[in-house]
C-alpha cells in the first residue's frame, strides 16, 4: 500500500497545482479509490482536489470506465424501443422539488422507456431516491427486479447509493461524504442498463459541453445536457428552468454536439418565481408528488414537470420538437396516466407490492 500511497499523493499534487490527469490516470486513481487500496485520507483528498481543479472530459471518462467496470451490477433490457435515462448532477445553487421524477413518470406514461439512476440528496432536500422511497418505491431491491420493472412498466430506478447496484465502493463512499464531486458525473452515468438515449442535468453551464463530450466517448447516441439559470440572478437547477433560460448541448447520433438555449415562451410557457419551486420536508413533498400527477398542483410545478418530460419525448424521437413533446406530457398528466403510472411502478418494483401501494394509497388521500 506505501508505494500505491505515494502514487496516490503524487496524482492529488498534480490536481493541487491544476495540472490534468489523462484518462488512464484517471482510470487507475479510481480503481484503486474502488477497490479501497490507499488509505481514506487520500481518497478524500483526491475527489476535493479533483473537484477544486475542476474534472476534464478524459478524468472523467477514466472514472466512469472504472466505476462502470469494477463496481457496477448490470443488466439486460432489449426492446425496438430506444432506452433512456433522465437525471441530474445535483450540487446546483438552487435547490427544487423532485422535478426529474415527476418528468420521468409523465414520459413513461406515454410510452418511452426509462431506466433512472439517481442517488440520495446530499445537498437537496429530496433526492431521486429519496422521493422514489417516500412514494412507495423498493428502493433497496435487486438490479434485475428493476429491469423487471423497466420492462413491465417502463420506469425502473437503479439505486446510486446502494450496494447492490454498487457494490464495492459507491455505496462506501456516497454515503460517508456531505459534498459533490467527481462521482456526482462519473457515477451517474455508470447506470447497470447502460442506456443510449439521455436527458442529463448539470450544476454549472461550464459543465454542459464537457458533459455531452463525456457521454458521446462513453456511447451515448442522442442526449440533451442543460443548466437552467433563473432571470436576474446567478441562480441555476440541474433541470430545464421555468424561471428563466436553459442552456442545453444536443449530441446527435453523427456525434455533432450542438448548443442552443430556450426559453419558456419558446414553447408556450410562462416563467415563473423560483419559490414556487422549492421543497420542503420530504413527506410534504411527497404528497404534493401525488397532486401534481393528478393535475392539482400550481403552474409553476406543472410547467416544470411537463417542460422536462418535453425534453425526454424529444431526445427518444417520440416528439419532433421539444414543443410537441411537451404537448405529450400534458396529455399524459391530464389523463390520469401519469398517476397510473406511478402506481404500477410502486407495485411492479417492490419485493412487498402490498406495503409499497399502502403507502402511496395514505398519500394519496393526504393529497384529497
């Protein structure tokens, strides 16, 4: 362990003076992070400097390809219908309701295949997890019962932070650390079904381009990497804004990544205040889940929810513009679909089906 030590502490040097890492150096620092072989000292000043320093696309790419190898439980889901994915980085300055989950769930309900991979909030106050957790979700379950439920459902969440999606060192290290890092990118792509389509969000607008570049070297074919900022302030959510501008990078299947910003007039919305966003506790937030999928929520959360799943019906060629694709998600919400939806997900994956839609059935009255 001494000489792997000093290796080690000659890479998080390197950092300290802002000097990169190529990816195979990045392959071999989290490899040995991952298999616990330098002390946790070491391990914890790495991720700090590598944050400070800021990660290139290689360091990242390097960290990926070693959390996706060494320490990722995967599986198998065939289908003619594109696989994809929607999630956030976390770490943003502004802190929202579970957006990306109601998202997900308006675009499942109509028709589009999702196997998420989210974690628990470090710095929010409900992470996808979390939310998934409250609502009635096995959150703690095997990897094949979420691709039972991706296939039953089309909605499935790979839990981040556990040791049966990753067993050796994410689950070790996510939930003995209170701040973002290198993982908060890495990790989150090291999803076990390894979709090709995705809607990812970024904490800073100087994440996005190195972001989609990360997921064009690590076989994504079409994705969307956004920030969205609020007007009048430096305020940004790893979510398509209501509050303001998106920034977004759209990688095409010919690997051409191209930027574009939008705007919630664009496709007729309005822009709201960003306190209408906010969470509060988790159980309060939960039962205003259950009313925004059953159309009873303020515009603010509506619009937020249906601009996202927008995002999903286009980047899977389900809508032909994001506009179309918003127009989907509203039909979705105003069927009922979307709260079908959420059912069969709490069933379907869950080792105890009855406990999970007790659960969300107490929500739901709550939400009344």
């Amino acid at each position: 362990m001494t000489e792997l030590n000093r290796q080690f502490g000659a890479w998080i040097t390197r950092l300290i003076r802002k000097e990169d890492l190529s990816r195979e150096e990045s392959k071999a620092a989290f490899t040995a992070l991952i298999g616990n072989e330098v002390t946790e000292m070491q391990q914890g000043g790495f991720l700090a400097a590598l944050t400070a320093k800021g990660e290139t696309v290689d360091e990242v790419a390097g960290a990926w390809e070693a959390i996706y190898a060494l320490d990722t439980r995967k599986v198998t889901i065939d289908g003619d219908v594109p696989l994809a994915e929607n999630s956030g980085t976390g770490m943003d300055s502004l802190k929202t309701f579970n957006i990306s989950t109601a998202a997900a769930i308006l675009a499942a309900a109509g028709g589009v295949r999702l196997a998420r991979h989210g974690a628990r909030a470090i710095s929010s106050a409900c992470g996808t997890v979390d939310m998934a957790e409250a609502l009635g979700v096995d959150v703690e379950c095997s990897v094949s019962l979420v691709a039972d439920s991706i296939r039953k459902t089309g909605l499935g969440l790979f839990n981040g932070m556990s040791a049966e999606t990753h067993p050796q060192a994410l689950f070790r290290i996510l939930s003995n650390i209170c701040f973002g890092s290198a993982l908060n990118i890495a990790a989150s792509l090291a999803n076990p079904a390894m979709p090709n389509h995705a809607v990812r969000g970024v904490y800073a607008r100087e994440r996005i381009r190195p972001v989609a570049e990360v997921m064009k070297r690590i076989g994504y074919r079409r994705a969307i990497v956004l920030c969205g900022v609020v007007d009048g302030s430096d305020r940004c959510m790893d979510e398509a804004s209501v509050c303001g501008d998106t920034h977004l990078a759209k990688l095409a299947p010919d690997g051409g990544i191209e930027a574009f910003t939008l705007r919630p007039s664009d496709i007729g919305l309005n822009v709201h205040r960003p306190e209408h966003l906010a969470p509060k506790d988790i159980r309060t937030e939960a039962v205003r889940f259950v009313r925004l999928l059953k159309g009873d929520e303020n515009k603010a959360r509506t619009d937020a929810a249906v601009l996202n799943a927008g995002l999903i019906y286009y980047v899977t060629g389900q809508a032909a513009t994001i506009r179309e694709g918003t127009t989907l998600a509203e039909s979705a919400l105003g069927s009922q679909k979307a709260y079908g939806l959420l059912e069969q997900w709490v069933t379907t994956q869950n080792r105890h089906p009855d406990q999970g839609f007790s659960k969300l059935k107490a929500l739901n009255k709550s939400s009344q």
